[in-house]
C-alpha cells in the first residue's frame, strides 16, 4: 500500500511540475512581448505578423535540436552513469531531464514556428534510443527485474523496432506520429523508471506501462499501414484513417479534374 502511495504521488507530481512550468513559461512570455509591444506603441496582432513572417531567431530555431541531441546522448549517457555512478538520485535525474526536454522541444518549437518533419522524426528517434538506454541499464544492473519481464521487454522492443523498420520501408524515413496514447505512454514510463530506479518499485504498474507501450507501437503500425503517404503528428487512428479518406478523395478529384 505505501509503495502504491509513493508511486501514485511520483506520477501527480510530475504532472503538476511540468504543467505548472509550462503555464508559467507560457503567461511570462505572453507578459513580456505584450508590455514591449504596448511600449513600442505598435499593435500586438500586427507586431506577432511581423515577427512571424521574420521567422525564427538562430538561438530559437536551434533550442529545440539542442534540445533533442541532448536527450539523444542521454541514452548511452544514462548507461555509462547508472554503470559508473550508481547513486539512484543521478539516473532519476537523467530520467526527469530526458522527460523535460521531451516535452519542451515540441511546445518551444510550435511556439517559434520551426517544428520541421526532420525535427519531429529526431525527436522520435531521441526517444527511442533514450529508452533503449534505460532497458539496458535495466538489463545490465538489474537481471533478475530484466528476466522477471523479459516478454514484456522483448515484446516491446520487437514492436518498437517493427514498426520503425515498417515505416522506412513504406515511406522512406521513420514513424513520428507523436499521438495521445505515445505522450501518455511518456509521461507513464518516466513514472515508472523514477519508482524503480529511485524507489525499487516493480510491481503491476511497471508492467502496465510496458503493455501500454505494446499497445501504442502497435496503433502507429496500424497508422503506416492505412495512410499512403508519410504523415506526422497524427493523434489518433481515427484521424488516420480520415486523412487517408480525404487523401484519396483529393488525388481522386485531381485525376478527375
């Protein structure tokens, strides 16, 4: 019962911080170029045009690829210091900065307005090798937890590694649909690696999450199959398969036309 406490506090907590922080970063910015605009005498709808056409600053327009290398050097960094330094507090802290940048690279480049598909199909591959990273310090340091779910594990991994292989074959480039049920899955697999390596937790929720991750690899398989060209940011399955529809429709109407 305490460890379901501990665990249950680990996973509000996490989303209070990081909704919480987002607000803030989002209402201080808002503040900021509100009070410059209204100082300059020039206005707000007209100046956000402006800068919108500009485009991004070199700082703004590389934050969110700073962003996405970091966490991609994070999966073997976290190995080397989970190997090196065993102190549980350094791995839980490579977990949460992996989660903080996860998300910050999305909302800082939809905000700036250079959220490219190469930069969307990065941090989809950051992801992957960062929790490749986490399964083999898993593997490495905790056998006995790896055997205890290694169905669970390989089941995964083959699925991760499938759908990927499916979508280069498909499209040429890797899957980066970034759906609902995939920042879920984020979200609960920084709850559950911070309980296990920061706590010892491993128990049903750990084996959830693992599910869950089957679950959501297999619905972004389900998605390159339906959809004929690459697409990404797909939320759902269902928006897929409307986006396949109006796909056919458009290319129909053309060759009709």
């Amino acid at each position: 019962m305490t460890k379901f406490v501990i665990l249950k506090i680990i996973s509000i907590a996490l989303f209070v911080i990081l909704r919480a922080a987002l607000l803030r970063s989002s209402y201080a910015s808002l503040s900021l170029r509100m009070g410059r605009w209204l100082r300059k005498g020039m206005d707000p709808m007209q100046r956000s045009i402006t800068e919108n056409a500009a485009g991004p600053s070199w700082f703004k327009a590389r934050l969110p690829w700073m962003l996405v290398l970091f966490r991609l050097a994070l999966g073997p960094g976290i190995v080397w210091l989970g190997l090196t330094r065993p102190q549980r507090w350094m791995t839980v802290g490579c977990i949460v900065l992996a989660l903080v940048s996860d998300i910050y690279d999305g909302v800082l480049a939809r905000r700036w307005r250079c959220d490219t598909s190469r930069l969307r199909r990065w941090d989809t591959l950051a992801d992957t090798v960062f929790y490749l990273g986490v399964l083999a310090l898993v593997m490495l340091r905790y056998p006995m937890t790896a055997q205890h779910h290694a169905v669970l594990f390989v089941a995964l991994v083959a699925m991760e590694l499938g759908q990927h292989l499916f979508a280069w074959m498909k499209f040429g480039r890797n899957a980066s649909y970034h759906s609902i049920l995939a920042k879920v899955w984020g979200l609960l697999m920084a709850a559950a690696t911070i309980a296990f390596f920061g706590f010892g937790l491993d128990n049903w929720f750990l084996d959830a999450v693992l599910a869950w991750g089957i679950v959501c690899n297999a619905e972004g398989f389900a998605m390159s199959l339906v959809l004929p060209i690459w697409q990404r940011d797909v939320p759902t399955l269902g928006h897929a398969l409307r986006m396949r529809k109006k796909i056919f429709y458009e290319s129909s109407s053309l060759f009709i036309g």
